[in-house]
C-alpha cells in the first residue's frame, strides 16, 4: 500500500501542479495506473479520492463489504 500511495500521490501531485512539466499530461497515464493496480483489495483498503488509506475505525466499519474471496490469494496450477 505504501508504494501505491507513494505512485497515485505523485502523479496526482505533477498533472495538478501549473509549474510542474507533466501539468495536465498524465490524464491518461493516472487511469491506467488505477484500472491496473486499483484491485478489490486497495479499493476496500485505500481511498483513491481522498489519496490515503483508510483509518483503522473505517475499515471496521466497512468490515462487512469484504468477500474473502477477493483477498485469497491462490498458488497456480502449474509451477
């Protein structure tokens, strides 16, 4: 979560900023980041609007939200 954050907060940061080169030119690389790495897991734990991870007193109180299933990571069929 740290590095998502750290990646989300930064280009968010450069395509805001009027002085920063990137000013308006990273719309599109801002959505790919987040249709790839913005899974189930990160959108019940991390607040993209609002760029931080939630509270501890949040996420208790979305604690019924959660399916085990979107968090259960599975060894492959093949090694």
């Amino acid at each position: 979560m740290t590095l998502f954050d750290y990646w989300s907060n930064l280009m968010k940061k450069y395509n805001s900023d009027p002085e920063s080169v990137y000013f308006k030119k990273l719309d599109d690389k801002i959505e790919k980041f987040k249709e790839k790495h913005y899974t189930v897991n990160r959108q019940w734990r991390y607040d993209w609007n609002e760029g931080r991870p939630r509270t501890l007193k949040e996420l208790i109180a979305r604690r019924e939200e959660s399916k085990i299933d979107d968090f259960l990571t599975s060894k492959g069929t093949l090694d």
